[in-house]
C-alpha cells in the first residue's frame, strides 16, 4: 500500500511538472511559518496574494558601514523598494541607513528592518541547525521574503555594487522580467579591495547565480547541506543576465570569511575566493589580477 501511494505521489509530481501553469495554479498557496523556539512575533506567512508587479531588492546586512552607503546609492533608481533587513549590526551601519531613509529618493523606497537573532553560519554550524529556527538560514531569509512588496525579489548583498553606466539597463531589464515567472542568474564578478584602497578584478572568478526569482509561496528558501537554497515546488525556467555588470566586493582588511563555520570549503568556488583573497591581502598579486579604475567605494 506504502509503495503505491509512492508510485501515485510521483506520477503527479511528473505530470504537475509537465503542466507549468497548472502546478503553479494549485500550489500557489499561502504558506505559514512558526519558528521552534515559540516566538510569536517573528512567525510570518508567505502569502498567495498576487503582488504587485514591481522589483524589490532584499539585503541582508551586518556591519556593513563600509560599502552600505555605496551600495544602496547605487541601487536606489533600480528598484521600487529595497528592503533591508539588519541582523544586530553593532557598528554606524543602522545609522547610515537612516541617514539614507531620510533623504527625498529614498524616503518612501528603503524599508528597513530588524532581526535580532544570531543566524547560524555557512558549514557545519548550519547542517546542526533546525530548518524552523530562528537562527536557520532558511527561515531567516524566508522571514526576509516575507517582507517584499513586488512581483520579483532580487537577493542584493550588502557588499554588491552596480557601476552607474549599467544601472538603467539592469532596471529596464529587470522590469521586463517582473512579469514572468522565471529564475534570473546574475553573472557577479569579484572584486578585491587592498589594505591601500586599490581595486583588482580576480579573472577567474564570474560567479553566475540565481539572484532574482517571482515572489509566489511556492519559490522560497530551503535547508541544504551548507547553507540556504532557493527552491520551486514546480519547474520555473531560468534566464542569464547577459552583459550586466555587478560587483562584489571583498575588503582584505575585512573578516569576510566570518559567515562560515569552517575554513575546510565544500565548493571550488569558496576555495578559489580564499585563495584569491588572501593573494590580494599579502601582496601576492599574479596574471590572474587586473587593477581597476580608482573607484570611491567605501565609509571612511
């Protein structure tokens, strides 16, 4: 009986899976979160209700006063509310945020958030953590979801940066995309900061990921082995963001590994960034670096 309620519970994964439209229609269902620990203020719902079209950007931050002011500077004529979400900064960054919020571009555009629980970080500090906690990736970004306003969610790092030619480009092409349901890779090249200031491009690392995807229930974060993972109940086709540069930023007078539990990396790409960063931070630099235009990225 066990096995042919399997066999039935596939066959309708398949066919749901081969009717887009359909699978979308009967999972778009409110989803309700509560967190293990019982602390009714930060349950929250994922809710079916259809969004407006629009273009939200979703940043987590802590500590971030060097690059957030650049940051959300750069990002401010790109989309129609960006919601940042503070995870217990305890340097000048809450204070730059609500210098931002009060100027006349922002003022009705940055919402900002709180969220006072430390998150577990990437690695095995992760894998020991119920995906219903308060300190779980997943339900932290979930909570973070919740949040945003419009039609397509773009998750925005804090130390991202998009240069001002490209800016109405990616906001003309980001716009086009709201009305779709599709997952958007953004082609992120790295770039490194010296302890003097100076910018280099590392040629080998373009890191292409999911970073914009429609705001439905059915597409939220889950529990992986390492981190947090964007997931659909249903088959979303996907999309590359061609010819659009974003950059992030790796400071090496920065902790920048503090948001993983482990130095033993599980991917190529973590490993290759170690390395890369730690060249730059000893004045290692070889064919591999190419210095940029001075660029006034940082709060000093």
């Amino acid at each position: 009986m066990l096995n042919l309620a399997r066999q039935m519970k596939r066959r309708l994964a398949r066919f749901l899976f081969s009717k887009p439209q359909l699978a979308r229609f009967l999972l778009n269902r409110s989803i309700h979160f509560r967190n293990i620990e019982a602390n009714g203020e930060y349950d929250f719902v994922l809710s079916r209700r259809r969004k407006p079209t629009g273009l939200s950007a979703m940043l987590r931050v802590k500590n971030e006063e060097r690059f957030i002011r650049k940051c959300i500077q750069g990002i401010v004529g790109v989309f129609d509310e960006i919601v940042v979400i503070d995870n217990g900064s305890t340097d000048s960054t809450n204070a730059i945020l609500r210098e931002l919020s009060e100027s006349d571009e922002l003022r009705d555009r940055l919402k900002i958030h709180q969220y006072p629980f430390s998150i577990a970080r990437c690695g095995p500090e992760h894998a020991a953590t119920n995906e219903l906690s308060l300190s779980s990736l997943a339900y932290y970004y979930n909570w973070c979801l919740s949040k945003c306003k419009y039609s397509l969610v773009v998750k925005w790092d804090a130390d991202m940066y998009s240069p001002s030619a490209t800016r109405l480009e990616l906001r003309d092409r980001l716009s086009d995309i709201a009305r779709e349901h599709v997952f958007v890779l953004f082609p992120i090249q790295t770039m490194y900061l010296d302890r003097e200031g100076k910018a280099y491009r590392a040629c080998n690392e373009v890191n292409a990921e999911v970073r914009a995807f429609p705001n439905v229930p059915y597409v939220r974060f889950r529990k992986a082995q390492h981190w947090e993972q964007l997931k659909s109940d249903c088959v979303i086709p996907s999309m590359t963001l061609e010819n659009i540069t974003i950059y992030e930023m790796k400071d090496v007078g920065q902790s920048e590994f503090d948001h993983w539990s482990t130095e033993e990396f599980p991917t190529e790409r973590k490993k290759r960034e170690w390395e890369n960063f730690n060249k730059v931070k000893h004045g290692s630099l070889d064919e591999n670096f190419q210095r940029l235009p001075e660029m006034d990225l940082v709060e000093t």
